[in-house]
C-alpha cells in the first residue's frame, strides 16, 4: 500500500553514511531492493511490531520488513499461528501473504552497515515512527523487538529512555492508552542460543491477545 510521506519516504538520502552504503550494495547485488523499506500490513492495525533495520539478505534484498532472512522465520510463522496473516511463511513482496490487523515496521528504515545503525541514523528516522504511530487506533498495543526498538518508540512517545527499562514480556502503558511490549529479537543469534525460544515468543502474542481482550472488555 502507499503510505503518506511522513510515515515513509522511498526517495529518503537524508543519512549519507546509509544512503552511500545502499549504492555499493546495489552495485554489488543489482537485483537487491536496496533503498529504505515500507512498512507492511493494515494501514488500521490494532497492532504494530517493530524491529530494528532491514537485514542485507533479507528486507533489504526482497523490499518487505522481516522477509528472506533467518529474523522473519520465527516471527512469521508465529503470525500465522495466531492469526495475524494467511501463511506461516514469507518469501517475497509477491507471494500472496496478508497480514490482518497487524503492520510491521522497522525503527530504521534503511540497511545499516554491520547491522548498527547510529544514535543520529536512529533519531533521524524516528520522526517516521511518531508518524506512524499516530496512524495507530485508540488502545493499540506495540511490540518492539530488541532494546533499539523498545528506545525508538520511548524517543517517538518523547519519553526518556529510562522511564520504561526493556524486559522480554514487559508491558508498559502508554499515556495515549497505547500499549509497550517487549520482546527479544527473533535473530538467528537468539533463537540459536535459545535466548528467545518459541514458546518464549508464543507467551509474547497470549500477552498481546489478553491485553487486546482486556482492552475490548
């Protein structure tokens, strides 16, 4: 879908480091997105999930949040079994997947070398995720995954870092009603080293489905 220009900009250069390193990837692999990645799933979504940055063989490469590389497997087929989306899992921007009431974004949107984005680079791109998350409706929960991503949104609330420490399956309240939910990064490091196992992601979503019931309620 498109998205208006303040929650994402496909034509954005604004961090040069990150814009003259997407030019040597495209070079290097011609096929590759390679340019800032759109969020992806309902434009009215009770539930927004936000990561860290595209990763070089996976979003960066296909042009969809999450999709081609290791960190999506988890965090896909997790979706799916709990009804999010109409597949367990996502290969590309044309193999039929939908989301239902959930979007996937990312704190920032372009491929960052080694996978670390700067606090500036961050900062820089935060002024999309307070765009986006405006665009969220009343009682909306949002999980981070990863330290960066539970900041990002704190920075996006303008809340100071520590007036909300990350935790995996903390909640924290938001003063718009708004839910934070934490939970580690499903990356292929943690998921190996069985720092976040299924069943710890699994607990993640019954958190977020009774927050959601509570809040119907």
């Amino acid at each position: 879908m498109t998205y208006p220009k303040q929650v994402f900009d496909q034509a954005c250069r604004q961090c040069q480091r990150l814009d003259t390193y997407l030019c040597e990837v495209k070079q290097k692999y011609p096929g590759y997105h390679a340019r800032p990645v759109a969020p992806f799933g309902d434009a009215t979504a009770p539930l927004l999930i936000v990561g860290l940055a595209p990763g070089m063989h996976g979003a960066n490469a296909t042009g969809r949040p999450f999709t081609g590389d290791y960190a999506g497997l988890l965090l896909y087929e997790t979706l799916y079994e709990f009804g999010y989306s109409n597949k367990p899992i996502s290969v590309s921007v044309s193999d039929g997947l939908e989301l239902y009431n959930c979007r996937i974004t990312n704190a920032v949107k372009c491929l960052p070398p080694q996978n670390k984005p700067t606090i500036e680079e961050i900062n820089a791109c935060n002024r999309f995720l307070v765009a986006e998350l405006k665009m969220l409706p009343k009682q909306a929960v949002i999980l981070a995954l990863g330290t960066i991503a539970h900041q990002a949104v704190l920075k996006a609330y303008g809340l100071k870092l520590g007036s909300a420490a990350f935790s995996h399956n903390a909640q924290h309240s938001l003063f718009d009603g708004h839910t934070l939910v934490d939970s580690y990064h499903s990356s292929r490091y943690n998921v190996q080293t069985k720092r976040l196992t299924k069943e710890m992601f699994s607990a993640i979503f019954k958190t977020i489905e009774r927050l959601m019931n509570d809040k119907i309620g």
